[in-house]
C-alpha cells in the first residue's frame, strides 16, 4: 500500500508538472484575446469620437460653399434681366435653371444642418458639387450667351448697311465708273458676315444645349471660345479693313463725278469703329464644378 501511495504521488506530480506549460500557454493566449478586444473597443470609441467632432466642421464647410454658390447664382439672375442682348426665351430658360438650382441649394442647406453623422454629412457635401455646376456650367453658359449676343448686334448693325453701300455702287457703275475694286470689298464684307452670322448661330445653339445639371463637356466651351476668336472677332476685323479701305475709293469716285448728280452719300454714315466688336471674353471658363 505504501509503495502504491508512492507510485500515485510521484504520477501525480508529474502529471501536473506536465500540465503547467499549458495551462500557461492557454492563459497568455487568452490574455492576448483580452488585450485585442480592448484594443478594437478604444478604437471603436475613437472613430466614433472623431466622426462626432467631424460632423460641426463638416456642416460649417458645406454651408459656406453652399451660401458662395447662391451668391454667385443671384449675381446671374441680375445680369441676366438686366441684359439687353438676350431674348426673352433665354432669359426666360436661363432664369428658370438658376432658380432650380438656387431652390436646391437651399434645400441641400437644410438636410446637411440636419445630418447626425459625418459620413451622411460628408456625402451630402459632395453632392453641393456633383449635384450643382455653378462654376462649370451656368457661368460659362450666361457669359458665352451674352458675348454672343452682341456680337450678333454687332454683325446685325453691319448688315444694314451692305445694302445701302450696294445701292450706292450700282449708282456708280450706272454711271459708268469703275467700280471693280470697292465692289470687291462689299463683296468680301457679305461673305464675312454670312461666314460670322452662321458661327454665332451656330455657336448659341450649342451654349443653349448645355447642360446645368451635369458635368458638361468642356469642349463646347474651348469651340465656342476658338470660333469667337479665330472666325467671328477675325472677320469683323477684316470688315474693319475692307471699310477702311472703301472710304478713299468713294471720295475719289465722288470726286471724278463730272457732269452727273452727286449720288446720295447719306448711306455712308459709319465709321471703322463702329463695326469692330466692342465684346470680349475676359477669362476662359472654371471646370471646377
């Protein structure tokens, strides 16, 4: 009996000296665990503290982009209804796009005040530009609109006067001068207004179509740009030119008419700088929305 007593204590201790290793392991291991929990708890608590200071600069920086882009939409209305070159039909579409837009904005305002969290906060604010193409869109549009307007009123005044200048020619070659050299130039003055008047009619077309309420194509900008400059502000230069050089040409015609009535000189009234346009682009359009 003593010697079984022995043999069980001996079995004993080393059964549980066998099982110290790992009871030790299985508690670090679970300490472990424990500390990786914490760990996601503190982080958890920090995201969610974050977010909640996030939210008041979130809705601070929404609200100011949101009041510059209203500002920016009333200063249009005003130049719009105050323009004298825009149709009525214009004024009314642009109006009622800036309107919308405006109503939007304001709308907008009101659900980000009213946001809880940064990330709703965050994806409302993102929308004040996907949404609305204040910069990108209704400037550019309303500005293109109004420069080509009057440059149509520019080409328009120029127009009256080709036939009255024609009438006066055929007065002169009726009376059998030579009239070669300045019905030349009228006739390239006719040929750069067809060429200017149909690029503006065309060039309007395209602004008109321009989209407010999506990302447009800068493209049409950068044509519309390129045509004011290169065709429509080029031809009137070169109907500068050809008028500047009919003058001399019809005092010397004038002046030879020997012996027949003087033809009516009344149609003659303009002056070089009243067919060089008088309406510029000063800036290229922004594609920040």
């Amino acid at each position: 009996m003593k010697k079984l007593l022995t043999t069980l204590t001996i079995t004993g201790a080393i059964l549980l000296q066998s099982s110290l290793p790992t009871f030790a392991a299985e508690n670090v291991g679970g300490q472990k665990l424990l500390n990786q929990v914490n760990h996601e708890v503190n982080q958890a608590s920090k995201a969610a503290n974050k977010q909640s200071n996030q939210l008041p600069a979130i809705i601070k920086r929404s609200n100011t982009m949101i009041t510059s882009r209203i500002a920016s939409l009333t200063k249009l209305l005003n130049r719009i209804q105050n323009d004298k070159r825009l149709s009525a039909s214009e004024k009314t579409a642009l109006t009622t796009q800036i309107q919308t837009a405006i109503n939007g904005l304001n709308g907008l305002k009101t659900k980000i005040d009213a946001d809880k969290d940064a990330t709703t906060a965050r994806s409302d604010e993102k929308s004040i530009i996907t949404n609305y193409y204040v910069y990108a869109a209704f400037e550019p549009k309303v500005r293109y609109l109004i420069v080509l307007n009057n440059l149509q009123a520019t080409t328009n005044n120029i127009q009256f006067l080709v036939p009255q200048l024609q009438k006066l020619v055929n007065t002169f070659k009726s009376q059998g001068k030579d009239v070669t050299a300045i019905q030349a130039l009228l006739d390239d003055v006719s040929s750069q207004l067809t060429t200017i008047n149909t690029t503006i009619t065309s060039d309007i077309t395209a602004i008109q179509n321009v989209s407010t309420t999506a990302k447009p194509a800068d493209t049409t900008f950068a044509k519309v740009k390129q045509d004011i400059s290169q065709i429509i502000k080029a031809g009137l230069g070169k109907i500068k030119t050809d008028f500047n050089q009919m003058k001399p040409l019809f005092k010397q015609l004038m002046a030879t008419n020997q012996g027949s009535p003087t033809p009516s000189t009344s149609a003659v009234t303009t002056t070089p700088a009243q067919v060089s346009p008088t309406t510029s682009v000063s800036a290229s359009p922004s594609t920040t929305p």
